[in-house]
C-alpha cells in the first residue's frame, strides 16, 4: 500500500512564496512495496550530500543536521509512495510522498523547485470514491495502482433507513406527511446531506478529486446537497453494494483518466479560441513577462525541460545561464511561481499533452 501525503494547491502557493538564502529541494524516486527501505534511503543520503556541498557557513551545519535527523527516522522509510520530496531551508523541513513517478533532482537557490510537485496536483493518482446507495454508504480511497481501501468516517450514517429511525423506507408515514415516492426522496435526501456533514472532517482542505457511485435517484440526491469541491460529473452506475473495493477502484481508475484527459482537450480548445483574441502565448520570453506582470490566467508547464537561466524581478527578462551541475529552480519553474504568485493556475504536464511542440503554454487574463 501506498502512503502518501499530496500537497493541496494552497500549500504549494504557500511554498511558492519561500524565499531564503539558502533552499534546499531533493526529489527521490522511492519504491513502493519493499521490505528493505535501504536503497531508498541510500539514494536520499546522496542527495543531501551532494546539496551540501552547495552550502556553506551555518546553513551547512543546521541542514546537515535536519538531512541525519530524517535519514535515522526508521518508521519514516519504511512507508513510501513513488517519489520522496524534501524541501528545508536551515530553519525548516517539509516532505511530501508522491504517487507520481518523478525523476531525481536536487536544486541549491534561493527559492524552492516547484514544477515538478505541481504535477501531483495537475493529475493526482489518486481519488476519493463515495459509494452510497439506500442500504450502505462507504468511503474508499484508491492511490496509484495500490488497492483500493475503505477510510473510516466517524458518524457516517448506516443507511437512509437508520438515519430516518425506520425499518423500511416504505414505512408509512403518519397522516399529514409527504408519502409514498416523495417521501422517499425526502428521506434520501436528508441522509445524504448528513453524509455531507459528516465528509467535511474528512476532506476538508482537499483538492482530490471524489467520484460518486450511485444509482438514481440518489446520485442526484447526493448532487444536490454536495458541497465538496472536487466531486466530479461522470459516476460509477448501479449499486455499489454489488462491487468490492477493489471493482470500485479500477472502475473509478477509468473515469479519472478520462477526466484528465478530458481537461487537456479542454485547455486546447481554450487555447485555440483565445490565440485569436490575442490572449495566447507559446513564446517563452512573452510568458515570463506576462507571468511577472500577473497577466496569466492558466498555464501549461513542461514537467520534463528544464531551462537553465534567471527571471529579472521586474519586467520577467530572461538571462539564460549553461546548465549548472545540480540544478537551480530554472526559468520554466520561475514562469510557474510567479503564476501561482498572483493568483492564476498552472499544469505540469509531459510534452505530449502540449497543445504545441513547447515548453510553456499561456492564456492571458486579457489580450496583451
């Protein structure tokens, strides 16, 4: 099984907004299931070194110290997901674990490497899926390709039956009631805003995406009283009381990928209609200007180039440097952050998701 610890979009603005004289970002592939945790940390150490000979004065010393501390956490190597990601400055440590497959990186500057976190948030692998029917209601998470495993939710009613104190939802109602269909509806209805309520503790401050498995009239019912951002539009049909877990999973797997994918074709259409409205750019050195400027709306990010150069802070000119021997937060994940800085939205894709063969893809707020 998978552990992971995905950062929402807010946490990776907040990382964005880091600066120091000193940054430090290790990216380490990590392997999923193994019972010998060694070569993940071997590789990790290696990392870390390899940062510290890039440090000096008394950031070395306080990293160097913070780098031992997480390599001697045993508990903590031994559960991994598919990329370890560490980012300290000499006062702090953060890590997060991956689902993604991401390359080795480690980056020495004055500010965090980001674009490459991005791409757990772009397309996480990773879902909640809700299923719910009148007799049974059950969350289920499925990270990667793991299985797909049911998270407890204290207080979660048992079915629509027990949360209306009823044998039957075709119990009469007393006289002066709404009956028959109606009354059923308003029964499914008042437990699905309870399972609402109840869902909040559980993915409050989440960006992953949840998929609903349902038959009608409860998947409209549950729709209707949703109040969770991420709740996507396709569902798992039928009953979900016929389906284990794993069935659920792999079901849910599909509609995931058809969403991302449905998102890519989106933002080319987008991207297409807003070229002739002079609200479109492919040019590196115009998305750093306008990404200075706060003048993007969305962005398409390379996750696999890389540019090697610098962002003047105040009008985005590009100075190019040669490519550095670890590397520094370079000029895409520059274009990324400032992005993320005012406000707009950004995607690490693989080039082939690319609307055009590029490194960067720009829609603007408005026509330049």
């Amino acid at each position: 099984m998978l552990h992971t610890d995905i950062p929402t979009r807010s946490e990776i603005q907040a990382l964005a907004a880091v600066t120091d004289d000193v940054c430090v970002s290790i990216y380490t592939p990590t392997e999923d299931d193994v019972a010998d945790p060694e070569q993940s940390r071997i590789a990790f150490r290696n990392q870390a070194r390899d940062a510290l000979t890039h440090v000096s004065g008394p950031a070395d010393n306080e990293l160097e110290q913070a780098f031992d501390d997480l390599l001697e956490d045993d508990d903590f190597w031994r559960f991994q997901s598919r990329t370890l990601v560490v980012l300290a400055t000499p006062t702090r440590l953060r890590t997060f674990r991956l689902p993604n497959r991401l390359g080795a990186a480690v980056a020495v500057g004055d500010r965090f490497l980001i674009k490459p976190l991005l791409r757990a948030i772009t397309f996480p692998q990773t879902a909640f899926i809700l299923a719910l029917s009148e007799g049974a209601v059950r969350l289920i998470e499925m990270t990667a390709d793991s299985a797909a495993h049911e998270v407890r939710v204290p207080g979660l009613p048992t079915s629509a039956a027990d949360y209306a104190n009823k044998a039957s939802l075709s119990d009469r109602a007393p006289k002066r009631r709404i009956q028959g269909g109606e009354g059923r509806k308003l029964r499914v209805r008042q437990y699905a805003r309870a399972i609402d309520q109840e869902l909040r503790a559980v993915l409050a401050g989440r960006d992953v995406p949840m998929i609903l498995a349902a038959a009608e009239p409860t998947d409209s019912l549950f729709r209707a009283e949703n109040s969770y951002h991420a709740l996507l539009d396709e569902s798992i049909s039928g009953n979900p009381e016929t389906l284990t877990d794993d069935e659920l999973g792999t079901r849910a797997r599909e509609i995931l990928d058809r969403h991302y994918e449905s998102e890519i074709r989106d933002f080319a259409a987008l991207f297409d209609a807003r070229r002739s409205e002079s609200r479109a750019l492919t040019d590196t050195a115009d998305i750093a200007r306008a990404a200075t400027f706060g003048q993007i709306d969305t962005v398409l990010v390379d996750v696999d180039a890389a540019i090697p150069g610098t962002l003047a802070p105040e009008d985005g000119a590009i100075t190019r440097e040669a490519d550095p021997g670890t590397e520094t937060p370079g000029i895409l994940d520059e274009i990324a952050r400032r992005v993320l800085l005012h406000g707009g939205k950004v995607f690490a894709v693989r080039a082939d998701d690319m609307p055009e063969t590029t490194t960067a893809a720009a829609i603007l707020r408005y026509a330049a």
